[in-house]
C-alpha cells in the first residue's frame, strides 16, 4: 500500500472479509514497507506475516 494513500480506510474495508494478511513492499518509494504494513494490522488485531519478495 501507499503510504500517501488512504490505506487506513482500504484495510478497515478488508478487515471486513479476512482476519489473516500477507504484507509485501510494491516497487515505489511511497510504499510502506512490508513490516510497517504489518504492524498496522497486528495493531488493529488481526493476523499478518511481512515477506520480501
């Protein structure tokens, strides 16, 4: 996801139909990375991996 975006309100949106997420980093220096993706939805109490790809 990118981190200019509203990635908040695209994660509440799939909060509603997965509890588990696999997290990678797209090609852009706007993303956020693999692990802090992670962290955001760990932090909201779902399941979620960070790979490198």
């Amino acid at each position: 996801m990118l981190r200019d975006k509203d990635y908040e309100n695209m994660l509440e949106k799939l909060f509603e139909i997965s509890s588990d997420f696999v997290t990678v980093t797209p090609n852009s220096p706007r993303a956020l990375s693999e692990e802090e993706l992670k962290n955001i939805i760990i932090a909201k109490w779902k399941r979620a991996e960070a790979k490198k790809i």
